[in-house]
C-alpha cells in the first residue's frame, strides 16, 4: 500500500529550530518519521497531533500499551506504524515472534495471550468493529484492568486509529527499519 513518496510532501531538513526540538524530544536522537515530518509542515495539524499523542507513560505497561497499538493498527491495516511499534518496541515489550504475528492474524483466542492479554485483544477488537463493549466484554476487560487503564485502552484505540487513516489516507512510505506484516501463508 506503500509508495515511494506520500500525497502530502514531508518537511525536509534543516528544520525550523522549534521543530527541531520537538523531533529530538520525541524521536530521542534518530531521524524523524515520515509521518511526523509531514504532520510538522501544517502547525495546526501538528500541534492536535501531538496534543493527542499518547507518547507519554499512561497507566498500561510498555507491553499491554504495544499490544493494544500493535492490534489497533493491525486491524486498520496500517503496516507503516504497526511496524514502525513492532521495530521500536516489541523487544522492550517482550513481544514473542508468536505473539507479534497474532496481533496481525490471531484474535483474543490466540493461545500465546494470558487472560489478561486476551481481555485487551477482545477490547481492541470491539472498538474496532462496533465502537463499544457488550456488558460481558466490558466485565472481561474490568477482570483484569482498572478504570484509569480502560480509559487509556479506548484513547489508544481512538488515537492510533487516526494515526492509521493518516498513515494509509497519505500512502506513507514504509519506513526503512521498521517490521513487515508477516506473509500470509
């Protein structure tokens, strides 16, 4: 789904000094993503972008959060930030092989999930196809999560959804590091 060069050109450096800075506090050191660098070259775009990002520690861990993005963007079939999370954080998070490959074919049944992480799986999947919980799926996901980590589950939902219409609507370019949807077999 990828091409070459996306719909909206990126900004190309040198960068303007502020902009800049916000890629070094984000990116920490390495080269903008090309998301970034086009969301950077219209200010109010970037300023709601990065308002609404969720770059920050919320109350999941590294791996519950991942899993929850992983998924998210597996669903919207966004292979540019889905491996853009998988290249960045699956090893951090302690993302198997296994269960990288489950967040793109697997579903809440997937036997490389704990009950916990089955919950989480289950959410992402109803936010995504019918933007709610049934009462029992709510009851599942309350098992095991508190009320401030349901709330970061649907943010991320939501936030990484538009990440995914922004990333696909605009034909990113696949990043250069970042994982590939495995092939289908």
């Amino acid at each position: 789904m990828s091409s070459p060069t996306p719909r909206i050109a990126p900004l190309a450096p040198p960068y303007p000094p502020e902009i800049q800075a916000q890629f070094d506090r984000i990116m920490r050191g390495a080269p903008p993503l090309v998301l970034f660098r086009v969301m950077a070259g219209h200010t109010r775009a970037w300023d709601k972008f990065r308002a609404a990002g969720l770059l920050d520690p919320g109350p999941l861990s590294l791996r519950q959060r991942e899993i929850v993005i992983d998924r998210t963007c597996a669903l919207n079939r966004c292979e540019y930030e889905w491996g853009v999370h998988v290249a960045i954080f699956a090893g951090a998070a302690k993302l198997t092989e296994d269960e990288v490959r489950a967040t793109v074919e697997g579903d809440a049944n997937s036997p490389c999930w704990s009950p916990a992480e089955q919950g989480l799986i289950a959410a992402v999947d109803a936010l995504h196809h019918r933007a709610t919980f049934t009462d029992a799926e709510f009851a599942g996901l309350s098992a095991h999560y508190d009320e401030a980590q349901i709330l970061e589950v649907m943010l991320l939902c939501g936030f990484y959804r538009t990440v995914s219409y922004l990333a696909n609507g605009l034909r990113l370019p696949l990043e250069e590091k970042a994982a590939r949807f495995p092939a289908q077999v």
